[in-house]
C-alpha cells in the first residue's frame, strides 16, 4: 500500500490528470494485480431478499447480485454481472421517533466473483430509500439498487 502512495504522488507531481481524480481500488484476488475504479463508478444490484424498515435494524447485513459488470475506466471488468455483493444497513428508520417516516439508509461494503474467490471490500455512498410516515419502505427481492462507489 505504501508504494501505491508513493507511486500516485509521483503520478500527481508528474502533472498526469489521472492520478489527481479520486478513485478505488479493488484487489480481485491476492495473486493478481489490484484494479482501480473511478469514484463515483455507479453500481447497479439486485437485492437477493426482501428488506422492512419496520423490521431492519442498523448494522444487518443483505445479500445481493451485480446487475451489471464492474469496469474499470479502460474497461477491464473487475467483477462479472452475478458476482456475490453484501451490504449493511446504515440507517433504519421505523417512522417512529424524531425521524417521523420510514427509512432504510443501505451501503455497498463487499462483493466476490464466486463462493470460491475472496471477498474484495469496497465503500460505496449511502443510498437511502425512503418512505412516509405510515408507508415503510419494503424492497423486495430482486429490486434493483444503485449505488456510486
């Protein structure tokens, strides 16, 4: 980690463009080279189950399924559409309370290829989805979500 530092700071003295925009690194596994996406890549995925403001809590975990391939600027695509994602729900409004309407806050924070490949930690924006105060918010299986990496 520690070269990447050094080798961006070169990069940014050096006057390249690229080197001065935020990005994220994915490392798709431990013995090939890390790839980086552009901040703010928009991620598109499919939640595998249903989700209720009523019930969630902050801190539980979904799973879902890129809907999409993850690229990275030039192209390569670092994790195939179908590639495992996990995310943590961040904020769980029941309408109750100070908030006074359901909310769900929901963040991006791992995804593999397979079962058999590592998982690779990533940090998306929170995406909220929100509600009123007498209709909770229900993602069901299958609703796609987008977020921005």
């Amino acid at each position: 980690m520690a070269e990447e530092a050094k080798a961006a700071k070169r990069q940014q003295q050096s006057g390249n463009p690229a080197a001065t925009s935020p990005i994220a690194a994915v490392n798709t596994a431990a013995s090939q080279p890390a790839y980086r996406v552009p901040a703010g890549t928009v991620v598109e995925v499919l939640l595998s189950r249903s989700l209720s403001s009523r019930t969630a809590g902050t801190g539980e975990e979904w799973p879902g399924k890129l809907a999409k391939d993850l690229k990275t600027a030039d192209g390569h695509v670092v994790m195939p559409a179908g590639s495992e994602v996990v995310g943590r729900i961040v904020l769980a409004s029941d309408g109750s309370g100070l908030r006074r309407k359901h909310e769900l806050g929901l963040r991006l924070y791992r995804m593999r290829k397979s079962d058999k490949d590592p998982w690779v930690d990533v940090l998306s924006r929170t995406s909220i989805q929100e509600g009123s105060a007498n209709a909770p918010v229900v993602p069901q299986a299958q609703h796609l979500l987008t977020f921005q990496l």
